[in-house]
C-alpha cells in the first residue's frame, strides 16, 4: 500500500478514513493482492472557536416534519438521483483554503499517497483528480511529478487556481475513487444534498460524513462490510476528530441492514446506549441517531423497552441535536408494525405539548410531525371513540396546532397543519376545509366554524381551550398574539355563560385589556372586538337571555348558540384577518 508514503507523524485531512478502505476494496474486487491495512492518514483536528465542537445543526430536522416523508430518513440515498444525472455530476464551486490552515509538506504527502492508492487501484481515468493536487502543489511551488519521479506523467496544470485545503484535496480523490469504482451516484447524490461542502466544513464535517454513509448505502453497498470492519477500532481512537469521524460513519451505515448484523444487535444497542452516557452532547447526538436508525429495521421493534427510555429522556435534552434526533427515532419507531402505540400516547402526554412551544423552529416542528404520525397509526381507536391517553393528548394539543398555524417558522406552520388534518380525519371533525382556509387565507369565517364545532363536541374543554389560548397572549410574535387574541374571541363567541367561570372570564377581560395598548395596532384593534364578546358572556351569565338583544350572524347549517349574546356584535365583520 501507499501508506508507507505517509509516514510522517503530521495530522491528515478529514475524509481520509475511507481513502484507504476504498483502495483496498477495489483492488480486492480486482483479484490483486491487498496487503496489510496501513495506519493510514490521523484525521486533521477540526477547526474549533468558542462552542464549536457543539455541532449547530441537526441532519435536515426540517425534513421530519414534511407531511408524508415519516417513513423516510433524511439521507443523500433518498435525493432524486436518476441515471441521467449521474452522467455528468454538476461541479462544486472550489473548496476555498480558509478552513484549514496550511502545513509545509503534509500538502504533499497527501498527493503523494492519494497518487499511489490511484495508481495502485489501476485507473487510467482519474487525471481530474491529479490536476487537482498538483494545481495546488504547484500554488506552493511544487510540482508532483518532481516529487515522485517514478509516477507516469499523465497530468498537466492547466491554470493557477487558488490553493486547496487539505480536506478538499482528499474530497477530490475520494470522488475519484468512487467514480471509477462506478460508485458515480453516491458522487451526484452528495453534490445534491452538498454533502462535499460540508464534509470539508469545520462545524458540518459530521453532517457531511453522515450523508455521505447514507449515499454509500443507497449505492455503493460493496464497500459497506470492509468499511464497517474498519470503523470499529476506531471507535476508540484517542484522537477526538477521528473518533467522531468514525462514530458519525458507523451511525450512518447502520441503515444497512446486511452490514449491521456483522455485529450482533446486543453489541450495536449496548455501544449506543453507552453513548448516551458521554459528556459531549455530539456522541450522544449520534448515538440518538443510531438509535433511529435501528428503530427502523422491522426486526428490533422487539428492543423497544430498550430504545424508548433513552429516546424519552432526549427529549429534554437542552441542545436541539439532541431532541430532533430523538423525535425523529420516535416517528420511526411508531411506523414499525405493531409499534406500541399506547404507550408511546401515554408517555408523550406530558412531554410532547411543550415541545409544540419550543423557542426553537426545528423541534416545534419535528414535535408537531411526531403527533401527527401518533395521530394516524392510533385513529382506529379514535374512531372508536375510545377515551383513552391519545384523545386527551389531541385535546390537550388543539390550542397550540392552531396557533401555530400562524408560526413564524414555514416548517413548524406546515407540520401544524398537516397535522390538524390528521386529527380532523381520526376524529371526524368534517373541517378540514376550514383548517386550509385559516392556514392559508386567514378566514374569520373558517376560524368561526371551527370554533364552533369545537365548542359543540368538548363543551367540557373549553374552559382548558381558553385558559390555553390565555397564555399566548404575552408572545413576542405579534402573529401569535393577534391569533390567540382572535382565537379567545370566537371561544368566546361560540361558548355557553355556564361552560365559562366567572373568575376566568375576569382573568380575560384583564390581559385583553392590556393588550389593547399593543404597539402592534392589528392586536389591539383584536384585543378591543375580544375584550367586549369576554363582557358580554360575563353580563349574559347574570341576567336573563332576551333574545331582541341577539343579532348574530348564522353560517349555513349552524345554530345560533343558546346560552350567549353578543349585545349587537357582529365578530365577523371585525378586523380579524391576519394580515
């Protein structure tokens, strides 16, 4: 192997750890001897600034909460790669130098032992890959061929472009390798997600080995045995870069079933729950994700008293990593046949509502996603009628799924919607019109209908629905307080004086209030028309109903309400759109 050139006691590049397994592989698949597994190139030490090493983003957390990708893991393997694209692989703009620093000679060490594994692997084709390194060799005032005279000059620098990083140097060889291997999809699939660039990112290069794994299985599943055998001692490495790098590939090639069982599902569920015990967030970030992914095979669903303690326990984890993955592994596990739907409902009842108002985008919306899949594999029983811990998590959810209609996040909006639409569907609601309606073109009407039918089928929650609602009225998003505002208003409208509490209605007639001193003129213009509906149900439960004082605007096929009066107000013509 090429790995004696590297004999230098420097760090390499990131990417590295699948430059020599990949060699190997092809030029076992040759029928040509492969020899001893070299150290191989130490994965180069990231780039770190305060709080670095607490990786930002989790593997697109949007994509959990899109209606109807729940049974889909967010990976490079599910892009729309066709044959078509795969012929000519749009290029990537020129990874830039910036990420990592330059050290004098390792920059060759990397060309010389990329240039021997290329060799050895017996390729004629990869003269791209060769320009690229010694274009960069040459910004340094090196030329390859003068450093390994004995190497076919096949190349030639066409221009001057501007230096490489050492990372990207390997990504250009690693590209290479896989192209001539006919690995050319796993290529396309990455430059489509941008899984190169953020392989070479100093807070993405997780992510971006992530991707990577999940298109090598989707693709290249003739390496995966070779890699996975690979990866295990690394697993140990003192060197924290490397060991993450090694631990990110292994949690991604756990989506192939054939390489998993190499080791036996005992050993992969005990090294992920270990993992949950580390100190750094970003290992038990990967283990949550491993533990996804095997939540995923058909054949552990038997381990769920295994996984469902740790996923729990995620989701009130402070980084936000942490809790996507967890809700993510909680939406697949809930697709698995026979997946244990009750007591998945009960155990969410008291942790996912708060989700629904994280301060965070990503995990409002993956929360909402999440009920929605609970929603639509537990329907049977809603449909029944049964009064069990999902129905009261519906209930007790309501309030937020329709404010959230009006979230500033377009992803935590979108899931809230889909899934209201999954509730009306389980529990015959019949609005689901009135729910696109309000999303989509701010309909008072809609918003009326709805709260009606709500007001008719849980006369008993509404007293909870307001009180709910109540608390969204201190929001610092105008949109949601000029919702809950308005939201309060049609309650109001639709309830009887004796489903609300004198107490209540006082408490309400108070914040709205104060909120028509909004600065935001939308919310106390809503505040002033809701403020004066709170009265007039308060004045209606202490004398008696004199229909001549009703004037209200009847939809068709609905009843007046019996029990209120609005003394004259019309809501619909108030200014409730949300502009």
């Amino acid at each position: 192997m090429a790995g004696g050139v590297w004999g230098r006691g420097r760090g390499g590049p990131v990417g590295s750890l699948t430059l020599t397994a990949l060699a190997e592989g092809i030029r076992a698949n040759q029928g040509q001897p492969v020899g001893p597994s070299s150290p191989g190139p130490q994965a180069e030490p990231l780039e770190r600034g305060p709080g670095a090493e607490i990786y930002t983003q989790t593997l697109t957390p949007a994509f959990e909460a899109q209606p109807g990708n729940e049974g889909v893991a967010p990976t490079v393997g599910s892009e729309n790669c066709s044959p078509q694209d795969a012929q000519e692989p749009a290029p990537e703009r020129p990874f830039q130098a910036s990420l990592y620093p330059w050290e004098e000679g390792a920059l060759a060490d990397l060309a010389l032992y990329t240039a021997a594994c290329l060799e050895e692997a017996g390729y004629a084709g990869t003269q791209a890959t060769a320009l690229t390194l010694s274009s960069a060799l040459e910004a340094q005032g090196q030329r390859l061929e003068d450093q390994s005279p004995d190497s076919p000059k096949v190349w030639e620098p066409c221009h001057r472009g501007p230096p490489h990083s050492h990372a990207s140097c390997t990504v250009e060889a690693l590209k290479a390798l896989l192209t001539g291997d006919g690995g050319r999809m796993v290529v396309t699939c990455m430059e489509q997600a941008g899984g190169w660039r953020r392989l070479v990112g100093a807070h993405t290069h997780l992510e971006g080995v992530l991707l990577l794994a999940s298109a090598m299985v989707a693709h290249a599943d003739h390496h995966l045995r070779g890699l996975f055998a690979d990866l295990l001692p690394r697993l140990r490495s003192a060197s924290d870069p490397q060991r993450l790098t090694a631990m990110a590939f292994f949690t991604g090639l756990l989506q192939s079933r054939p390489t998993a069982r190499l080791l036996r599902e005992e050993v992969i569920l005990e090294r992920l729950r270990t993992w949950q015990g580390d100190p750094e967030p970003t290992v038990r970030w990967l283990g949550l994700l491993g533990l996804g992914h095997l939540a995923m095979d058909h054949g552990k669903i038997r381990h769920v008293n295994t996984l469902l303690p740790v996923l729990l326990r995620a989701l009130g984890e402070g980084d936000a990593r942490l809790v996507g993955a967890a809700l993510g592994a909680l939406r697949r596990l809930l697709l698995q046949p026979g997946a244990p739907v009750r007591l998945l409902s009960s155990e969410l009842r008291p942790r996912l509502p708060p989700l629904l108002d994280d301060a965070r985008d990503s995990v409002r919306a993956s929360a909402a996603g999440l009920l929605g899949t609970l929603v639509r594999r537990g329907q049977s029983g809603l449909r029944l009628g049964l009064r069990g811990p999902l129905r009261k998590l519906v209930l007790q959810s309501l309030v937020p799924l329709l404010l959230r209609l009006h979230d500033s996040s377009r992803d935590a909006a979108e899931s809230s919607e889909w899934t209201l639409a999954r509730c009306d569907q389980a529990l015959r609601w019949g609005l689901l019109e009135e729910m696109v309606t309000v999303a989509h073109y701010d309909s008072p009407e809609a918003l009326s209908r709805v709260c009606h039918r709500l007001v008719q089928r849980y006369p008993s929650h509404v007293k909870h629905f307001l009180s709910q609602t109540q608390g969204y009225l201190r929001s610092p998003q105008d949109t949601l307080r000029r919702a809950a505002t308005v939201l309060i208003g049609f309650l109001v409208y639709h309830a009887r004086p004796s489903g609300v509490s004198q107490d209540l209605l006082d408490s309400l007639f108070q914040d709205l209030g104060q909120l028509q001193g909004d600065p935001e003129s939308a919310v106390s213009a809503a505040a002033h028309v809701s403020a004066q509906q709170v009265a007039l149900l308060a004045r209606a439960q202490v004398q008696p109903r004199r229909s001549s004082l009703f004037r209200f605007i009847r939809q068709p096929g609905e009843e007046t309400p019996q029990d209120n009066t609005t003394g004259g107000i019309d809501l619909l013509s108030c200014p409730y759109s949300f502009g």
